[in-house]
C-alpha cells in the first residue's frame, strides 16, 4: 500500500515525531479547534505528540489514514486530511484541518481530493462520507467543491473544544463524482 499522496502543491505523507510542534500549532488555534469534534483548547505539544501515536495505532489496524499535509514549494505542514472509519465496517469518512495561515488558498480542497484519490486507488474506497458543524460553512464549501453532496442528514456531535454539543451537517461523495483529484499523483512513500 501507497503510504502518501500527491497533487499539484501538496504532498502527503505519514506523520513523524517531529511534526508535533507544528500540529501542536495548528491545533492550537482556537478557531481551528472549535470546527473539530475531538480536538480541546488549549491544545500542546505532549497533545500532538499523542494524537499522532494515536493515527499510527489506527493505522495499523485498518481504520485511519491520517496525513501530514505538507506544501511542496517550501516544506511547510499546512494540516491533516485523511480517511477514517467510526467503527469497524462502517464506511470511510473524510476529515481534514489546516491551519489559519493556510485558509482561503484552496489547500483543503486540493488535500480532500488527494486522499480521496489516495482512498480510491488503496482503499477501494468508492462510498466516502464527511461531516461538518451547522455554523461551518468554508468546511461545506470545501466539501462541495470536493464532489460532496449534502445528504441532508443532521446530526449532533460533542465539540470538545467548545465543551458543547453542536449541530453537524452530513455529506456524501456524490455517485456521478469524476475521480476526485485526477490529477493527482499517487507516490510510494519510499
């Protein structure tokens, strides 16, 4: 199996012990937290240094691909997208975080349609589902222009970081969807 994914200006890849402090960072944002369900405020490097030993034990165990989203042009980890089952059996979902610095370039797009791709070619994964909260609307954006559709499905999940309940939104990767990231070039992590 691939263990990275590849598009125009992002590269992903597994992450390593060193990526703490830089997700530590990101995470650490306030807005960037509040618009995950799992991530508390405020968040650490020994935090980090956790969440990722957490995607390597998933990893193992078939039920997360987390990457490290990396910029091409200066090495920078700009987040995480990867696939994730709930439980298993259940379908795969898309989840993704970018830090602040990085909004508003198009980068979560072009990282969903690079691990949707990735889940395509590796995973077999054709049904992909993705969830976002009610009062996230660049979240659904990115999903959209992903080849998501709202399946109109509302549902409530705990944000930890807002210690509260909230409103999510559920989408599915459309049928007709063209292959997502086409473009995109798969690479073997080696």
């Amino acid at each position: 199996m691939r263990l990275a994914f590849d598009t125009e200006r992002l590269a992903g890849r597994l992450f390593r012990d060193a990526d703490a402090a830089d997700i530590a960072a990101i995470a650490g944002d306030v807005d960037v937290a509040r618009m995950t369900g799992s991530i508390p405020h405020p968040y650490g490097v020994e935090s980090a240094e956790g969440w990722i030993l957490t995607h390597w034990g998933k990893r193992r165990r078939g039920v997360d691909h987390t990457f490290a989203v990396i910029r091409k042009n200066d090495g920078a980890l700009v987040g995480s997208a990867g696939l994730f089952k709930r439980r298993a059996g259940s379908m795969w979902e898309l989840g993704y975080m970018l830090g602040r610095n990085f909004w508003g370039r198009g980068y979560a797009t072009e990282a969903a349609r690079g691990v949707i791709a990735w889940g395509r070619a590796e995973l077999g994964a054709e049904a992909i589902t993705a969830s976002v909260f009610a009062d996230n609307p660049a979240s659904a954006r990115v999903l959209e222009k992903a080849g998501f559709v709202s399946t109109g499905e509302r549902s409530v999940a705990y944000c930890v970081a807002r210690q509260a309940p909230m409103a999510m939104l559920g989408h599915e990767l459309a049928a007709d969807a063209t292959e997502a990231g086409a473009a995109s070039r798969l690479r073997d992590a080696g």
